[in-house]
C-alpha cells in the first residue's frame, strides 16, 4: 500500500475541490482513468484476501490435534489478527476510489448529456446507469459485504440528491418534452415496422 501510494491518494481525492456533480468544468482532482486501474488492483487483493480468509479458517476448523473447545477461539483470533486488519484498510481505500470513480463518472454524462435520436430519455440517463451498474457490480464481486452496502449507499445517495437535481434542471429546458417526444415517435414507428419480420 506504502508502494502504491494508496493513503495519499484517497487523501487527494477526499481533499479534491469541487466534487458537487452540477459544477462546471472538469475535475481538479485525481485522473478517474488511473483510479479505476487501482480499482481494479485492489479489487484482486480483496478477492484474493477473501480466499486465503476462507482457507485459513476451513483449515483451522478442520485441526484434530487442537481442542475442539479451542477452535471458536482460534479462528476469531485469525479474524482479527494482523491480516484481517490489512484487508479492512485495504477496503476502505477500495470504498474511497470507488466511489470517487462513481461520482466523477456520473458528472461526465451529466455534462455530456445530448438528446438521443429515437429515444424517450437523453443520453445521461442511460449512461449514468451503466456507471452505477459497473461500480456496483465490481463491489459485489469483491464478496465483501461492508464494501457492497458502502458502494450501494454511495450510489443510492447520488440519485437521491445530485443526480435527481440535475434531472430537474434538465426538465426545466424549454421545449424537451416535445423533444423527446417526437423522438419517441420514431422509436415507435420503427419497433411497429419491424413486427412483421419478428413474427414467427
């Protein structure tokens, strides 16, 4: 963790300026591409440290020279030994770079946004979707709890709030419903002339 840098990067990224998702301009903070490549190497040691958790504790239980009475004992003391502790630090940098990735993600389509043709929703709807969908389904790979319910009140705290107030400043707009109204027509119009070459 000292190699990679790992505190003085979440330090950044809780220090960074800026992070409310209706500011304009770019971020000030960390690079989200070179976050997420953390991302991904810490998620490798958390499964990793999942499977040796999981092993050692199968093979502790499994001890026939050890007092059976002793053997709650000895697996708790695994759990909170010294490793344990280096995992949960290393989950709480994952839940600090997740996160961070989640948000500056979700303002780049918030600031991106553009009508879709043929569409009934403009393109942040669908694209802050599969940010939310990509964060929380690395988190659920993890097989760490803490880290899934942290990533999942991350993201249910982002809809709520900053994203919820950027879609009503987008309601706002003049002349988008009619927009995408007119939009939805076409999709319509061509899902109803693509139904006779469905049909079986």
């Amino acid at each position: 963790m000292e190699f990679r840098k790992l505190a003085r990067l979440a330090s950044d990224i809780n220090n960074s300026p800026n992070l409310n998702l209706l500011a304009g301009g770019a971020s000030e903070g960390p690079d989200p591409r070179e976050v997420e490549l953390y991302v991904e190497e810490i998620l490798s040691l958390m499964q990793l440290g999942e499977d040796y958790t999981e092993f050692m504790v199968s093979k502790i239980k499994s001890l026939t020279s050890v007092d059976a009475e002793l053997l709650p004992r000895a697996t708790k003391a695994f759990r909170n030994g010294s490793f344990s502790k280096v995992i949960q630090d290393v989950t709480g940098f994952y839940v600090i770079l997740e996160g961070f990735f989640m948000v500056e993600n979700v303002r780049k389509a918030i600031r991106i946004d553009e009508h879709v043709p043929d569409s009934l929703t403009t393109s942040m709807v669908d694209d802050v979707f599969y940010v939310l969908q990509s964060c929380l389904r690395r988190a659920i790979s993890t097989s760490n709890i803490s880290s899934v319910i942290a990533v999942l009140s991350n993201a249910g705290s982002l809809l709520a709030n900053d994203y919820h107030e950027a879609l009503q400043q987008k309601i706002r707009e003049p002349n988008l419903g009619a927009r995408l109204f007119l939009g939805g027509i076409g999709c319509i119009k061509t899902m109803v002339d693509l139904k006779p070459n469905l049909a079986y």
